[in-house]
C-alpha cells in the first residue's frame, strides 16, 4: 500500500485538488510513489511542472484510467459517481456524503475497494490535522462574510466624516461551529456589530472572546454529543428559537446561517414570515443550503430576490472560492492521515479498524459495508 494516485476533479464547479505539490515531497520522502493526473491543480494554482519538480509522476489524461487502476490508494475531493476503475482493497479517501450515499457504498463494498470518508473521521485532538470538515468550513465562514459584504450596499464599518456618520452594518450568525467562528470572526475585522446564536450553551463564551453578542433565547434543555455536535431540536424548540430569533434578524443587514445536525436534515430557522420582516438589500447566506437549508427558499443554485428586496444567497461548498488555500487545507489532511498510517518499517500504509481514526471513518471493506452507521440492519 504505497501507490497514490490523485485523478482529476471532474465536476465542473470543483476547484480544488487533493493533493499540491509541498506535500508530494512529504509523502514522497515518506516512502509513498504519487501520480496525479495532468492538470489535478490547475483550477487552484498549482502547476504540472510543479507536481513533477515535487516527485509526481505527471501521468496524461490518456493514461489516467491506467493508474487508477493501479494505485494502492486513491485521493480525491469530491465523491466519484461509483467504483468504477479502481482495483479490489485499493483505500480511496473523498468525501462520501454517506447519509445519503447508500448505492455509492454499496458499490464500493461490492468492488472491494475500501471507501474512507472524510465527513467520519472522528472529531478527536489527534485526528483534528486529518479534519477536512473543519479545515474547508472554516475557509467557508470566511468567504460567506466576504460575499455578503460585497452583495450589501451598505459598508460594513462605522464612518464618521464630515458628510455624515455611517452606522456598523449588523450581522447576525446563527450556528457557531467551525464556519460560524470563523464568520464572526472576518466580520469583526471588516468593521460590522455582530451577534450570533447557537443552541450549544458552551459557545457563549466562544462568541463574546470574539467580541459578538450572544443573542439569549431560552429552548430549555439543550447540549450536545459526545462528538461534540448540536442535538436535534423538538419542534417545539424550533418554533421557540425562530420566535427568539425574528427581531434580531429584522434589524440586521446580513443573516449567516449554519446551522446543521450531523448525519440529519438541517432545522428550517428563517422561514418566509421572518424574512418579510427584514429591510429591503439585507442579505442572507445559508451555508446549510446543501442538507436541506436554514432558510425558506433557499436555492444552491441561484440567488433568490424576496419580494420586499432580502437576497437569499445559497452558500453552498464557499471554500471552492478560494481554491488556492482550500487546498493547500485539503491537501495537508490527507498528508497528515497519510504519514499517520504509514508503517516505516513494512513500508506500507496500515489499514487497521481496530484503531479509532481508520475504524471511525473506513466504511466498506472486504466486499462489505463495515462501519456500524452505515451497515443495512435486516
Ligand atoms: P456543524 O457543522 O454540525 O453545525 C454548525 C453549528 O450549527 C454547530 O455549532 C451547531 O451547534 C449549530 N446548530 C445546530 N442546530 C442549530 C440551531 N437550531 N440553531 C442554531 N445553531 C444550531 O458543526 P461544526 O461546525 O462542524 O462543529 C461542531 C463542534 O465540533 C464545534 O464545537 C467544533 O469546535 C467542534 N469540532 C471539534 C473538532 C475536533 O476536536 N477535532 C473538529 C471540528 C469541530
């Protein structure tokens, strides 16, 4: 297991490689023998001379089938269609979309390829530098704030001139996990008055060391998992926050959802009431959109214009805006869970279950779906 092949990505709106060429070096000096397919890193930057001067063999887009065929290990970013063309117990690292993906999997078990999915490697200290998740989320955040700032017509920082002074623009983020932080963030920085909402009482503390405020909306009993997760809400709790949540949003120029339930549908927070209530060139993002949305109407396709002015904007995958650092984030996870499975002295990747990081995220393996998730009860 030592062979890496990284194929080109091939849907069209994907900009990012899996693999640049600083780490073809590390893994190279490592042990592994990388190939990538001509032009893996054009749309993000990186050259195929840069990939060949790192160590890679730069193979034609004539000979990829080849190498896929032959690679111990394959690195994409985006899940491929099936398992076609990769060989039996070859290890083959994308994202899976996993809760939604039951023929993909069944496909991969059947072809005896070991799927790991990047949306499972477990959120533990020593697997955070393989976190793909968290690296392309954070990325994400960032860009939302950006987008919206220039879609506003309004700027986001206070300016007192002789002309007249401008108030902050007030944005209002719902869900701080990894995006939210990083939302709030870039939106300090540029200027705006920002406050931001979320149902796992320990991120209070987080939000105000940001210098936002944390909007109060009592749900009751709330918490998260073990993985550090938000519990679903009751519908109740839902009606309760959206209530606690209609003011703020009326007042504010942009609304940033993020609100997501690992492995569920996303909760419906902004519905098309509240967004009637909002003033006309306010903005909204909804970096759920793709599992269902935080926001009524939301479409990962195209901006939506409301009838009173609000523009929904359906921030679907943000991070393959900035293709260069996405990545340059991507590449060093997959470098980091590389290098961590690599036995020196057999000279091999080890793909072992019983250890937590490959057990958490492995799902098919010897013809079989094995991760517990995901295995088809009878
Ligand atoms: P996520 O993408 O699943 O959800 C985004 C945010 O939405 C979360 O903060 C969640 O609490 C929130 N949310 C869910 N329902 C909501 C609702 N109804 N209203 C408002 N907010 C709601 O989560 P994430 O960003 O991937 O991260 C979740 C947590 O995991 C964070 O605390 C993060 O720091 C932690 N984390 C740990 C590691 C690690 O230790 N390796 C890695 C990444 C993230």
């Amino acid at each position: 297991m030592k062979t890496v092949f990284v194929p080109r990505e091939t849907a069209d709106n994907e900009t990012r490689t899996a693999l640049i060429p600083q780490d073809v070096s590390i893994l190279t000096r490592t042990g592994f023998e990388i190939s990538v397919e001509s032009g893996t890193g054009v749309k993000s930057g990186y050259l195929d001379a840069d990939y060949a001067k790192a160590g890679a063999k730069v193979v034609p887009a004539a000979e990829a089938a080849s190498a896929l065929a032959a690679a111990d290990i394959v690195l994409r970013v985006q899940k491929p269609e099936n398992a076609k063309g990769l060989k039996s117990g070859a290890l083959h690292l994308s994202y899976m979309d996993p809760f939604n993906e039951k023929e993909l999997l069944a496909d991969f078990a059947a072809s005896g390829v070991r799927a790991v999915s990047l949306e499972m490697i477990p959120r533990t200290t020593l697997a955070q530098k393989m976190d793909v998740q968290s690296s392309q989320t954070s990325l994400a955040g960032y860009y939302a704030v950006l987008l919206a700032a220039s879609k506003l017509p309004k700027i986001f920082p206070m300016m007192m001139t002789p002309a007249g002074t401008i108030s902050p623009a007030r944005v209002f983020i719902i869900g701080v996990g990894v995006a939210g932080l990083q939302a709030i963030a870039t939106a300090k920085r540029l200027g705006a008055r920002v406050e931001a909402f979320d149902t796992r009482p320990v991120v209070e503390d987080q939000v105000k060391s940001l210098g936002a405020k944390f909007v109060k909306i009592d749900l009751g009993e709330m918490g998260q998992t073990a993985q550090g997760y938000a519990k679903e809400l009751t519908p109740e709790q839902i009606e309760k926050q959206k209530a606690g949540q209609a003011k703020v949003c009326a007042q504010s120029d942009v609304v940033i959802t993020t609100a997501k339930v690992f492995g569920r549908k996303a909760p419906l927070l902004l519905t098309k009431d509240m967004i009637a209530g909002m003033k006309p060139g306010s903005i909204i993002i909804d970096m759920a959109v793709s599992t269902g949305g935080n926001v009524e109407g939301s479409d990962p396709t195209k901006e939506v214009v409301t009838e009173n002015g609000v523009r929904i904007i359906g921030g679907d995958g943000l991070e393959r805006c900035v293709p260069a650092d996405a990545s340059r984030m991507f590449s060093g996870n997959m470098t980091a869970f590389l290098t961590h499975f690599w036995d020196d002295e057999a000279k091999t990747l080890k793909v072992d279950r019983a250890d937590p990081i490959m057990g958490g995220c492995l799902l098919t393996e010897g013809g079989a779906v094995v991760h517990e998730r995901f295995i088809e009860k009878a």
